[in-house]
C-alpha cells in the first residue's frame, strides 16, 4: 500500500508557487490544474508498486528507446525525427516524473518539428508536455479540449536531474 | 449537392480526409498534433475532398510508411472557425486546405485550440494503411 496524499487545490497552488523554479515544477502544475479544474481535492499514490511506474516504463521501453535506435523511423515528408539528444531528454524526463511517481501519460508522439510530446488524459482534463528542439518545455492545459492554460519552461535537465 | 469539380467550394456537408501518422493515433484517438500543420503547410492544413478523392488515395504517404485516415466534416469544421478552401492539385483536384492552420502559426495557442479541438469532430478513424516501397 502506497503513501496516498491528499491535496487541496490551495495547497496545490502553493506548492506550485513554492517550487516554481524546481526541477519538478512543470509536472506539478499538471496535477495542479487536474485538480483546480476539478474543483476537487485530488489523490494520488506514490509507491514503488504505483502501476504507473510500469507504465512508465512501457512507455520508455517501448517507444521513447526504441525511437533512440533508429530515429529515422520517425521521419516523414515535412517531419523532422527528434534528434538522438531530444530522445534522451525526454527519457530522462520520464525517468524523472516516473520516480516522481507521477501518473503515466496517456500516449508520447513525436512532434513534425523535431519534438516530443508527453499527453495526459483525464475525463475532461486533457494536459500535453512539448519537449522542443530547443530544449524548452511547453505545457498546455484543455478542459472539454479548449485550451485553458499555456506556460513555456526552460527544459529543467539544465536543472540537475 | 457534392463537388463536382475541384474547384468547387466545399459544403457544409463534404467529408474531408486528413491523413495521420501512425505515431498520431491509438486507441485514445487523434492525438492533436495529428492536426498540426508542419513546416510545408504554408498556405493551409491539407485535406482530401471524400466526393473527390478515394480514402485508398488520400492514405497514402511516403513510401512503406503508415498512416490513419481521420474524416471530418466540414460543417464541423467551420463552426470551430476553421476556413475550408479549395486548393486542386493537378494529380488530385480533391485536395482542399484549411487555410487558418499554417507553418507560420503552428506554435501559437489558436493553433493548439483549435487542433485540440479537432479531435473531438473527427468522424472515423479508417486504417492503418501501409504505403508501399
């Protein structure tokens, strides 16, 4: 049985404000606005039997290691692959929110620039995380799939993890 | 009444076929970025007029690659804002644009709205299809 926190949509906002500049800022604001749009209290559960640890690591097996072997594989008339340095990023993206004990994305697909995109999909929440090219981090936010919340980060690999 | 020629402005009605990469589809649905122009969609979002092109046709891509087939409608289409324009190829004069999805603004978020919300109208989902050698 897994740690299982509890947290209001006030305490998720602070926390938000608090580690705005940490590493794991952009993936708490996903679970901060899951829940804000919510207007519920969320729970979550962090635990190395976390099913979401395996399907993480589905996810980072199966498809972000497999584009590293053969990114061309990707490639297609106006698609850039993502370069063998924006695989690894997001792998070590991944391994970070994984150990983090963050929910599994719904699906990772690349992007026609040469990105990556981690999708999560909850009833009405819909977040995506755009890895770039240019090592920035894009979040977006859709309720009902209108977009309700942007934000551009600077790639928090750079950020020690 | 469905196009008979490719010039022809597109009804409300028409069904249009957009094709998806693979990567771009599951068992969740279209991803949005199934709908997200690329640098080579300069004057619009590319789509095939279903009156005027066959689902075989509009599949396919690059060779041995694979792809989805997404249909929408273009009613649908333009009450989300989208501007549907016909844009006939001489190898295919069912092929349309949706003019308001662009190289230039495919990082903007309208963009990301709308493609979004795209994968709410989309019809059906055909494929996968395998483009060959």
């Amino acid at each position: 049985m897994g740690e299982t926190a509890t947290l209001s949509e006030e305490s998720l906002r602070l926390a938000v404000d608090t580690c705005a500049d940490e590493a794991s800022a952009a993936f708490s604001y996903l679970t901060n606005y899951v829940a804000a749009l919510a207007k519920t209290p969320i729970s979550f559960v962090r635990s190395k039997n976390n099913p979401a640890t395996e399907a993480w690591q589905n996810l980072i097996d199966h498809k972000l290691i497999e584009w590293s072997r053969d990114p061309s594989m990707l490639e297609d008339d106006g698609i850039d692959a993502p370069s063998g340095e924006t695989i690894r990023d997001a792998i070590n993206l991944a391994n970070f929110w994984k150990k983090q004990g963050w929910p599994a994305p719904t699906r990772i697909v690349p992007d026609s620039d040469g990105g990556i995109v981690f999708e999560l999909e909850d009833n009405d929440v819909f977040c995506s995380y755009r890895l770039s090219l240019d090592r920035t981090l894009e979040h977006c936010v859709f309720q009902d799939m209108r977009l309700v919340r942007r934000k551009m980060y600077d790639f928090p690999v750079n950020a020690g993890f | 009444m469905p196009a008979k020629t490719g010039s022809d402005p597109v009804g409300d009605d028409e069904l249009l076929y957009r094709r998806i990469r693979k990567d771009l589809y599951s068992e969740a649905g279209p991803s949005p970025d199934a709908f997200r122009p690329t640098r080579h969609d300069e004057t619009g979002l590319s789509v095939y007029r279903a009156a005027l092109t066959s689902l075989t046709k509009a599949a396919s891509g690059s060779p041995g690659k694979t792809y989805y087939v997404a249909v929408l409608r273009a009613g649908d289409l333009r009450n989300i804002g989208i501007v549907v324009t016909p844009a006939p190829l001489q190898d295919d004069p069912g092929h349309a644009e949706l003019t308001n999805l662009t190289a230039s603004n495919r990082r903007t978020a309208e963009t990301a709205d709308i493609t979004a919300q795209m994968t709410r109208i989309c019809r059906e989902i055909h494929g996968p299809f395998s483009t060959l050698r």
